[in-house]
C-alpha cells in the first residue's frame, strides 16, 4: 500500500525570524520562487502523498489562506496571458488534499504529531519538518518502500561531524549500513550530550511511521527540554518492532534560521536555468569585493 498522507508540522511561531514572522508564518517565506512550504509538498507529492495534514496555529490564519482557491486571482493571470502562473495557483490543493488541524499550546513535536492523529487514521504516514529541505523526492519514495517492505517505521538519517550531534535526535544502530544506505536501529536519543550519544547519525526531518506511534505519543513524558519528544515514542517503536533509517548525503538546509533561508534560496535559484547565469555573476561579482 502507497503511503497517501503526510503530516507538516508548523505551529511554531518562527521567533527566529521576528519582526517578519509578526505578520507573515515562516513556512511562507519564499525559497527561490515559492514558499518553503510549498517546496516540501512538492517533494511529498512526488514520492506519492496526495494528503496534507498541516498542523497549524490559530494565530497563523495566512497558511490556511495560502490553500484557499483563488479564483478571481486565476482569471486575472489568465486574462493578462500569464497561463502558467495561473496554473500554478489553481493546482495548489487539486490534485492533493489539505487538512488543517491546530496545535495551540507549544508542546513539542511528539504533541504536533499526536494533534494529526484524527486526519490521518490508521495507516502509515509520513512526516516532513518544514525546516528542512531536501532536494528531491528520492529520499522519502525510498523510505515509503522500507517501510512497506519491512512493516516497521523508517527515519531519515544523515551523517555528521561528533561535536553537531548535540542538537539532533541520533541514533543507535543495531547492524552495519547496507549498499541502499539502509540500517536496522536499536534505539533513539533526543539531542543527547556528546559523550553519549551512540553514534553521529542525525535524524534529519523526514520520517514514515507506522499508525501505532500515536499510542506512544498518547504515552509521552516530557524528555528533552521539558518537551513531548517525537525520538522518545520512535523509541518506544524501536524496541518492539522492526526500524529502520535510511543514511542520506542530500545537502540539508536548515530554513528555520535566516542564514540557511538564504543559502537554500541561493541553491535553489542555482538549479532554474532561468535565474542562474544572473545569479552566479552576481554571486562572483559581490564575493570578489573586499569585505566591507
Ligand atoms: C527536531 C527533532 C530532532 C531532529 C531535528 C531535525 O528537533 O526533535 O530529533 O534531529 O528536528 O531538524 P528541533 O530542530 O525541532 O529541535
């Protein structure tokens, strides 16, 4: 069976990027030219996902607005000739369905997860952190298919230098990594000190999970940082069933903080034939300047 959903947390409040976030959610700030938001379910719908659950907030009523037909706005693109524009924002949300639900108290990403638990049912999902892009879909098709192969949950994995662990969840592996970059997993630590962490493999933001994780997401205690920790319920999975990480080497972007809004707008902008020749001399021009 086909993974159909996939949950979006993104009721966080993007204090990172304040004063813009007063106004607008940081989901919606472009990356290239579309918003970051937009980009994950991309590579969603590519790897097969035609259901969105996003877990929102009520003080961010844009993102609702964001999937809301607009067909006035269709007309107009069509009457002045943009047709592909057009295109663009009446297929937001047609070949693919949105559930909204709220998150309204921040209680970590475990809690997030739990709020989609309804929208989803009782089958396998997946669930992409809008922080992080990937460049493509290959990585999340890959892990809807260990998933289904195997039975048991799946996580994204990247490997990192020791001392970055820290801010990760990371996890210990129960068996070598294979040819596919496939590895069996014993157990997950959330943002563990460094001397302990049981290996540099992060968890990188994309998950597929079997429907019994919301058992253990009703189960949670506060873990790291007083938080219902999404690793701690892929723990308790992992000891009681097959899991598995897939190793990526994508380059992560992590948009949840200016800098690296930035650089994954660049290498996007990298990737449009249209944009890049100007974008590059610009790049070649600035970097050549002495620093101010
Ligand atoms: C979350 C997860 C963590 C994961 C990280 C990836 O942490 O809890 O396990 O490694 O995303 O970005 P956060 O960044 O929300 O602190």
């Amino acid at each position: 069976m086909q993974v159909r959903s996939a949950v979006i947390p993104a009721a966080g409040l993007g204090t990172r990027f304040l004063p813009t976030t007063k106004s607008v959610p940081k989901e919606l700030l472009p990356i290239g030219d579309r918003p970051g938001l937009q980009l994950v379910i991309d590579e969603a719908v590519g790897a097969g996902i035609d259901h969105f659950v996003i877990v929102s907030n009520r003080s961010k009523p844009a993102i609702e607005s964001y999937f809301e037909p607009a067909p006035a706005l269709v007309a107009a693109l069509e009457a002045s000739g943009r047709r592909e524009l057009a295109a663009t924002i009446s297929g937001i949300g047609s070949d693919w369905r949105v559930t909204i639900v709220y998150q309204d108290e921040p209680r970590g990403l475990g809690h997030a997860v739990g709020c989609a638990r309804d929208a989803v049912g009782d089958e396998p999902f997946a669930v992409l952190l809008p922080d992080e892009l990937m460049g493509d879909s290959s990585l999340l098709a890959h892990m809807n298919g260990l998933c289904l192969r195997s039975g048991g949950s799946v996580v994204a994995l990247k490997e990192v230098p020791t001392d970055e662990v820290s801010a990760y969840g990371v996890i210990d592996p129960a068996g070598p990594v294979n040819d596919d970059g496939e590895v069996p997993i014993a157990d997950l630590v959330e943002k563990p000190p460094i001397d302990a962490a049981p290996s540099n493999l992060i968890l990188i933001g994309r998950y597929v999970l079997t429907p019994d994780v919301f058992d253990e997401i009703a189960a949670l205690r506060p873990g790291a940082g007083g938080e219902l920790q999404l690793t701690d319920a892929l723990r308790a999975q992992a000891t009681r069933a097959p899991f598995h990480g897939v190793v990526s080497d994508v380059s992560r972007h992590d948009t949840g903080n200016p800098l690296g809004l930035l650089t994954a707008s660049v290498e996007w902008t990298l990737r449009d034939p249209q944009s890049r020749d100007e974008l590059r001399s610009f790049l070649d021009e600035v970097t050549s300047r002495p620093t101010p």
